[in-house]
C-alpha cells in the first residue's frame, strides 16, 4: 500500500517500513491484522522498490546505488502528508529509519523493530557481520544490488525454521539488497555526516520501542540494548521488548501476532497526542522484563 496524498486522516494511522532484502510484502501479515482492528495502515516501499518480488529480482537495476538520504527523504514526504502524526514501525534498516524519523520531529510513536545500529552503536556481533559479508565482503557492492542465496537467507532471517519453511520465506519475500545503503550502515561511526544519526538526547521526540528477537542474527538483543543505552540522556520515553527464540524474519515466524500486538499496544499506550505534551519518563522496571531508558 501507499499513501494517498489526499486521504483524509479518519482513523489511527500506522505507516510501516520495511528493511533490506525485503519489500512491503514482508509487513502483509501485520498490515491485514491492524487493518481488522480499523486502523489507517500504510507500507511504502523504498524508491524503486514497489515491483513485485519476482520482478525485483530478474531486475534490480533500481536498488543499485540507493541509499539512506533518499529512503529517508521518501518516508519524511509521505508522513508530512497525512494529517496527524501516525505511528511509525521499521523492521531492521526500517527501525534505524523510525529512528532518524522521530529525531526529525515526525510520528506519535516509534517502534523499532531488530533495528539495524545507527551512528553511535559500536557492538558488531560476529553473527551480523557473517550475515552482512555477502555485501561487505566485496567494496564493488557499494554500486550493486546484492542477493542472498537460500542457505544466506537461512542463516540471516529464518534461523529458527527449518529449511524448507526458510525456503518459502525466501521465494515470497527475499530480494536483492541495496549494497550503497549496507556500506553506509557499516561506516556510520566513520561518518559524522552520515544520514543515519539521531541527537540521542532529544527529549521532545516522539516515544520509541525497541522489539529484539533473542534469536536474531542480524541484530540481536546485545545490539539493541546498546542502541536503547545511548538515549539515557533523553527525557522522551524510550522503552524495551524481548521476545525469546525469534528470528530475524520476526514478522512472519509462527507467533509473528504476539509481537504485532505487542507493538500496537505499546505504540497506542504511549504515542504522543496531537497536542503533543510533555514527553513521560518511565522508572527501571523491577521485574527485569524490560529496560527502561530515561
């Protein structure tokens, strides 16, 4: 779906961003599940990439060179669009954008789900950059879109399934990744320009979730737990959910609902109103289930 640069803002709005080596395709579970619970829901693709999977990979002539100032650029025109400010989800690279896009002042709420790290995120697992060194691997990727084999696939996203379950996971869903937009993650911290920074002690952004699944590869709890860290200085609320033996591919592994809700739930909770008050500071929880970050 996308969005209409006329609709009227009738109902709660969710505008959903997808990650690399996907497309909007990957968030259909969720956009018809939110939908059912009447909410406005939008999933653009990044410039070029609303083709269909298959299409994507016979030619992905259009993910070659694209990068983060013009992904983010596209999701702040269409936000800027709507009439209220919706909530915002990303899954991987799209939760590093819901980042940069709550800094910009957009949304109600942000959930960033096993979000890739921004500028500031030092921890590099051994398991991110075996997923990553399909791209990394070769500087001549910065000009290319880069597949993923199935047996990359596996390991990346659905390590939690099995291979013929992870197999249909990579015939619906997978598509070439976007090399420029993976170097640019992995120089952040060499980049004081680089688009993929935030002021971690902005406290009039809008409340951000991190979502990590225990299992990711890509990017696991470690990783999101540093992010959550560094807005410890902010005085917007800024929150953190694990969910045991998830994958990377979180949105459509068996229990994809329980996180979905999840993160509806906590968004509508806590999203800011239109008149935008005074961002809430949360105490640590004692139960230890979560990490509350001032």
């Amino acid at each position: 779906m996308t969005a209409d640069d006329n609709v009227p803002d009738t109902a709660d709005t969710v505008v959903l961003v997808h990650g690399l080596w996907m497309t909007p395709r990957s968030w259909e579970h969720w956009i018809e599940h939110y939908q059912a619970a009447g909410f406005r829901v939008f999933a653009p693709a990044w410039p070029g990439l609303d083709a269909e999977v298959d299409e994507l990979r016979r030619d992905p002539s259009p993910l070659a060179g694209l990068g983060a100032t013009r992904i983010l650029a596209h999701y702040e025109r269409i936000i800027r669009k709507l009439e209220t400010p919706p909530i915002i989800m990303g899954h991987s690279f799209g939760g590093a954008f819901v980042q940069v896009l709550l800094d910009r002042g957009l949304g109600s709420a942000g959930v960033a789900i096993d979000s890739a790290a921004i500028r500031g995120v030092y921890r590099l697992p051994v398991s991110t950059l075996r997923a990553a060194f399909p791209v990394l691997q070769n500087p001549a990727n910065i000009r290319r879109a880069v597949p993923l084999t199935p047996e990359q696939f596996h390991y990346a996203f659905a390590n939690t399934l099995n291979a013929a379950e992870s197999q249909l996971a990579y015939d619906r869903y997978c598509v070439p990744a976007a090399g420029r937009l993976l170097f640019e993650g992995a120089a952040a911290n060499l980049n004081p320009r680089t688009p993929l920074r935030v002021n971690f002690q902005n406290s009039t952004r809008a409340p951000l979730l991190f979502i990590a699944g225990g299992a990711d590869h890509v990017a696991p709890p470690a990783t999101n737990r540093e992010n959550l860290s560094r807005y410890r200085k902010s005085a917007s609320l800024t929150d953190y959910l694990e969910f045991a033996g998830r994958s990377h591919y979180t949105l459509g592994q068996p229990g994809w609902e329980q996180v979905a809700d999840q993160a509806l739930k906590w968004a509508t909770t806590h999203r800011l109103r239109v008149s935008r008050p005074a961002p809430r500071v949360r105490p640590r929880d004692e139960t230890g289930r979560n990490d509350w970050v001032r």
